[in-house]
C-alpha cells in the first residue's frame, strides 16, 4: 500500500493499482466462476476468461493468476477490455499455467482491446488439435506481452500472431520460446495486412528462443507474411536463439518486396546449425552488432555480413 499525504493506494509489486482487482485460483477451496473474485480466498473466480469479464473497460483493472492456478481452456479466451491487466504470481513451475485444449484451428488467447498486458504467465499449445495460435493480436494498439513462458507443440501452428489491418506500439519482452517438438511453424508472426495500414513500432526485446528440442521451426522465429501492408520501424533487441536448424531462419520476411518492413536488429546472438540460420532479409531491415556463430564453428561467432543491411549502412 502507498501512502501518500493520507491516501492510502494499492500496489501489486511495483505497480500501482488504480482500478478493481480481480483473483483467479483453480485450486482454491472457495474457487467458482460465480464469486466476484474480489478476494484471494473468500471468493475468487475458477477461470480467466470469467475474470475478464468482471472487468470495466480502460478502468485499470487487475486480473492476478495466483500462484499454481492452472486451466486447460477447451474454447478461445477474448481478452476484449480496454486497458486490463493479466498477472501471473509465483515462480517456476508454480507460475500459473494455460494449456491449450481446442481441437480445431482455434487461438488460446485472441486480443482484441488495446492497452491490453499479459505478464509472468506459462502456456503450453495444444497436443492434440491442429494449426493453434497460443495468443493473437487482432488489430490492436499496446498489446504488452512480459516475461512470459510459452511452450511450442507440433501442433501449434505459431505461438503469437499479430494481424491487421493495424496493431501498433506491440511490446513483447523478457519471454522465453521453447519449441518442444519438431513440425511448428513461426514463434512471432506479423500477418499479412491490407493495402496502406500498417503495423508501426513493434518492439521485441531481450527474448530466449530454444529449438534444441524440435530441429528447428518449419520458418522462422519472427516472420512476416505481408503481401500489402507493412510492418514499420521494427525493433528486434538482445534477443538470444539456440538451435535452429533446416534452414529455419531467426528473422525472415518471406521474400516480400523491400519497403514491407523497416527497423533494426540489433546486439542478437545465433547458435545455428548451419550458416543459411540467420537473417534471411534483403530489405530494409538494419542489422547492428549481431553476431551469428554455427555449430562447431569458432566460439566467438562472426559478425552478419554487410550485404544483409541497407546500403549505405556499416557494420558495427
């Protein structure tokens, strides 16, 4: 609780709580999806999807996964309230947990409010449906996606996914992707838009991509797949990506013209399995201080060539 000058405001860690907090608990003796989840013990609520839609648009409202809270959702999540806030409690195994269990070409979680944050959560995709995206952002600003863990089956197709016609200012950072087995597609897609919108200023940063467990991804670890629109002013930052193999790349554009995607890759390390495992780009897409090393090869890796920047631009 902060004081200030007599006012007394809550705190969940180092944020500040402006609107309703809402507790969600699985394993909770007093759990139902009928509580008003306005307390930890007494009464909080048994699913996310209910939690959310307890919540007041662009109020500032809290959403707290307690610690151990797992749920298997069977149908998509809509996270459709402005300005909310999902929080996950605990650490390790007792982060709170969703695995996807859709049988069909369904998303876990579908985005479609800005302002949306999703943090400190574990998901793992669906072992047994086909072609699932673990969270998509559907033409949305401010999406925040923070120090999340997510787990990569066969079966699902992408782990997030941003359409359009427009999701602006996406913010994915500190989270680990870790591809269990072989036949997944990309980890981050950017979805093809329509003609003259855009998708501006995503960020990316200070991510762990694994695929030491599956051989690799059937694209790449960020793709894009725009034959119209674009993806503008791009920042893909301190990312590290281990064992990617197959020609699997760690940023490709999918052979779209040049001016569908602009921004930078910077101070990114690669651990490939063979030299075509880097950045498969010949756009607009600046590469500074990235280094790529292949398996077997001198420990200190070697500098992307220059021929992947824009002309004009030196290699650092």
């Amino acid at each position: 609780m902060l004081n200030i000058s007599g006012l007394k405001l809550p705190m969940i860690g180092d944020k500040l709580v402006g609107g309703n907090v809402y507790f969600v608990d699985s394993g909770g003796t007093n759990a139902a999806d009928g509580n008003d989840g306005l307390h930890p013990v007494n009464s909080p609520v048994a699913t996310l999807d209910n939690a959310i839609g307890l919540c007041t648009a662009s109020n500032g409202d809290f959403i707290i996964l307690l610690p151990g809270h797992a749920e298997t959702p069977t149908g998509t999540i809509a996270a459709d309230i402005a300005g909310i806030t999902i929080l996950g409690i605990g650490n390790g195994s007792n982060m709170p947990h969703l695995t996807s269990g859709t049988t069909g070409s369904d998303n876990l979680i579908e985005i479609t409010a800005d302002n949306v944050t999703i943090e400190n959560v574990m998901f793992t995709g669906s072992s047994s449906g086909t072609n699932e995206v673990i969270i998509d952002v559907q033409a949305v600003d401010y999406t925040t996606i923070r120090g999340c863990v997510f787990y990569q089956t066969s079966k699902s197709l992408d782990v997030i996914t941003v359409q359009g016609p427009s999701s602006d200012y996406l913010l994915i950072e500190d989270c680990q992707f870790i591809a269990t087995a072989a036949g997944a597609d990309n980890t981050i897609l950017f979805e093809d838009i329509t003609t003259s919108t855009s998708n501006l200023n995503p960020i990316i940063r200070r991510c762990y991509f694994d695929y030491a467990r599956s051989s690799g991804v059937d694209d790449a670890a960020i793709s894009f797949s725009h034959s119209s629109g674009s993806t503008v002013g791009i920042l893909i930052d301190d990312c590290r990506v281990f064992g990617l193999a197959n020609g699997d790349a760690f940023v490709n554009p999918k052979g779209m013209a040049a001016t569908r995607t602009t921004g930078m890759v910077a101070n990114c390390r690669i651990l490939t399995a063979d030299a075509t495992d880097w950045i498969e780009t010949t756009d607009m897409l600046g590469v500074i201080d990235t280094y790529a090393t292949e398996a077997g090869k001198r420990a200190g890796g070697e500098l992307l060539a220059t021929s992947l920047m824009p002309a004009g631009t030196a290699a650092y």
